[in-house]
C-alpha cells in the first residue's frame, strides 16, 4: 500500500487540489433538488413525490445540458497544453452558441413534458404539482446553460474555484428563499410548491450572470478572450465541439434517464414508493455528482497531458483518480449503510416511506463503488476525446440491461421498486467494467505508440 502512495503520490495531490473545487461546484447542483425535496418533504407525501417527479424528468434535461456544454472542456484543455492560448476565446464564443440553442430547445422540451405527465401513467394527486415546479424549471435552465459555458471554460483552464463559490452561495439563496417562500415567512404569502420552483429559477439566474461577469472581466484570463467574439463564426469549429459534446450528453443521459425511468416505473406502484425512491436517489445522487467532480478533473489532467503528449503522466493521472473515487465511494456506502434508517427522517416523518426509503438505501450502498468508477472512466476518455465507444458502452449498460432487468425484477417477479434498483445496480456493474477495459486498452496504445515512434 505505501509503495502504492509514494508512485501517485504528487497525482493525488494535484488531482484533489483541482478536483475538490469542482466535486462542491458539481455537488451544488444536486443540492438544489435535495433542498427542495427536503423543504417539500415536510409538507406531505404528495408534495415530496410532486418535487421528485419533477427533480427526475428535469435532471434527463439537465445532464443533457452538462454534456453539451462539456464539449468545451477537453478542447480548451488540449489548447492549453499544447500552450495554443489565442484560441480558447474563439472556443468559449462558438460553445456559447451552441448552449443558448441547447437552452431554448430544452426549454420547449421541460415544458412539453411538464404537460403530458397524466399520459405517462403519473398519479392524478402527484401531476397537477410536478406540472407547476417543471415550469419554473424550465424558465431556469437557460441561465444554467450559461452558468455551464463559462465555469467549463475556467475549469479546462484549471480554475474551478470560483464555480464552486458561486454554486455555494446559490445554494445557500436556493435554500432561503425556497423555505421563506414555501412556508410564508416573514409576511410572504405562503406558496407552496410554487416557492421552490421561484427559488431555483432565481438561483440559476444569478449563478449564470455571476459566473459569465467573473469570466468576462477577471484579468486572468484577459490573454485567453482575445479572440472572444462572434464575428466569423465557423461552422468546422461548431460541429468539432457540439461532436464532443453530444455523445457526452448522451452517455449522462443513458445513465440518468434509466433513474429517471424508475421513477416513473415506482410512480405506477403508487406515491409512496414514488417518495421513497426519490429520497434515496436523491441521496445517491449527491454522491455521483460527488464522484463526477473527480471525474471532471481526471478528464481535465488527461486533456492536458493528451496535449502535451505525456502519456506516463496520463494514465498515472488517472488512476490515481480512479483510487480518489474508490475511496471516497467507499465511505459514501458505510455512511449509507449505517444511516439508512434515519437518513430518510431529513425528509420525511411517514414511518412507510422511511421503511421503504431504508431498504433501498442498502442497496445504493452495493452500487457506490460501481457509480464512481464508471464515471471516472467516462471523464478520463472525454478528455482525450474518445466519446463514440464510451456512449455505446453507456447504452448497452443502462438502456438494455439495467432497465428492462429492474422491470422484470420489479413487476413480473413482483419485487418492487427494489427490484427495479437491482437492475440499475446490474448496469452500473456492467458499464464500470466495460469502461475501465476501454481505459486501460486505449491509454496502452497511447504508450505504445509513443515508444515506436
């Protein structure tokens, strides 16, 4: 073990130096649902199962957005070491267009959604509620959109710091708000559901004006926007970042959207397993983003190094992050399993509700390990642009497997929404191997490479 320590060593300390900044900022965007579950929680069942339906349709969208703009990373990564500064503006300006259409066309697609939430067999208590927060939700991704273009240009730069003061300071605001509106403090009437949905929007707004003035007027990256504009707009350039882009949205979006289907499928075994689940994947989501923020910096390590043409120093990065997550996950899964029976009580008091919640915290237990690898392994390959193998791994994993597993498991063989978490324990194990073989296949012909020539 300490012969281990001493070969990744300084890789760690560089890796957690870049990465803790971006696990908070990454985190920040979980903890808006979180809070919101958890201010609607103690106002009823209905509501908290209102809130998850609307957390889990919104989150397809949003990961969609995180993968799109993500598309930027690895380029100015790359650029950056290659030492190429004159063209990081051209890039921020071109993935600025790309996510403002993003923004719009998500934004048709929240609302869409929010209006056919009856057809997709939702319970007639739980629609007219989540309809109302996914309206505020969809006027609020626009501003993410922007907030994402600039904190992924900082943080390809290595600067992630000060996207994560900004997601602490929204969250903070989210939580304020959302309580004073939701409750009727300080003389405001009280609204409800409406209260958190107001409180996300104004979140959002701030942290993307906030995020694009820093980026825009700090003189540090003053040498990076000289060619910040939208004058000759390329469309080479355009397809070269949405084609990064867009397999990393659809890998966040094969895994998500298999989350985002249990809880429609636990909405048709009724509200109570529908509130159940949405406790436990809201916490089991906290550490995936948790574990997404090391991936965002392994993928940043391994775009510098790609760059630069350091393929030692790349693939001792990365494994030196793929220990960082192992670890971490590993005390995510103790804290699961010797909380899983008062961890539900920050929700919710429904002694049924929190049985149910307990059981299957047990089982994101089994999965944290699995969750962080897989999602190491997707971040490291983004960074060296290799998407298209990734995406299809994700597919397969989560589309093919762990989903039409979870429904047999859950209706046929009648195990419930424990039996639709089992499946998504199946595709996670099923995508960590697969991407880890695709790590070490692909890093190994770098380094071969590199010898023969």
């Amino acid at each position: 073990m300490k012969r281990i320590y001493e070969k990744y060593k300084h890789h760690y300390k560089d890796n957690f130096q870049l990465a803790y900044p971006v696990v908070i900022s990454q985190l920040g965007h979980t903890l808006v649902g979180l809070s919101d579950s958890i201010i609607m929680g103690h106002t009823g069942e209905i509501s908290l199962a209102a809130v998850s339906l609307g957390v889990g349709f919104f989150s397809i969208f949003m990961v969609a957005g995180i993968g799109i703009s993500y598309g930027l990373t690895p380029l100015i990564a790359q650029a950056n070491g290659r030492g190429e500064k004159e063209i990081c503006g051209r890039l921020l300006a071109h993935s600025l267009i790309i996510n403002a259409i993003t923004g719009l066309v998500m934004f048709a697609g929240i609302l869409i959604t929010a209006e056919n939430l009856e057809r997709m067999g939702q319970p007639a208590a739980v629609a007219p509620e989540a309809r109302i927060f996914l309206r505020y939700l969809a006027f609020s991704y626009l501003p993410l959109m922007v907030f994402l273009t600039f904190k992924q240009f900082a943080e390809g730069l290595g600067f992630t710091r000060q996207a994560m003061n900004i997601s602490i300071i929204g969250n903070i605001l989210n939580i304020v708000i959302g309580v004073t509106l939701v409750y009727g403090l300080l003389g405001v009437p009280r609204m409800g559901i409406s209260g958190v949905g107001i409180a996300t929007f104004t979140d959002r707004l701030l942290m993307g004006i906030t995020m694009a003035w820093y980026v825009l007027k700090s003189p540090r990256f003053r040498e990076y926007l000289g060619d910040f504009h939208f004058r000759d707009i390329s469309k080479s350039l355009l397809k070269k970042i949405a084609g990064l882009g867009t397999p990393v949205a659809l890998q966040y979006i094969f895994e998500v959207s298999a989350f985002s289907g249990a809880v429609v499928m636990a909405g048709w075994l009724g509200s109570t397993q529908q509130a159940a689940h949405q406790i436990a994947i809201n916490l089991a989501s906290m550490t995936y983003m948790m574990a997404s923020g090391i991936s965002a910096a392994a993928g940043i390590r391994s775009g510098n190094n790609f760059g630069a043409g350091n393929f030692s120093d790349l693939r001792r990065s990365s494994i030196a992050s793929y220990h960082m997550v192992a670890v971490m996950m590993g005390i995510a899964a103790l804290v699961f399993v010797l909380g899983s029976r008062w961890l539900p009580l920050m929700y919710i008091n429904d002694p049924e509700v929190v049985h149910m919640a307990s059981g299957l915290l047990l089982i994101a237990a089994f999965f944290q390990l699995f969750d962080g690898t897989q999602v190491v392994g997707l971040g490291v390959l983004r960074g060296l642009g290799d998407v298209r193998v990734p995406t299809v791994i994700t597919m397969i994993a989560y589309w093919v497997i762990g989903l039409p597993v979870g429904y047999i498991l859950g209706f046929p063989l009648k195990l419930g929404v424990q039996g639709i978490w089992w499946g998504l324990l199946l595709g996670l194990v099923v995508a960590s191997v697969l991407l880890f073989f695709r790590f070490q296949d692909f890093t190994r012909r770098l380094e071969r490479n590199a010898g023969n020539s």
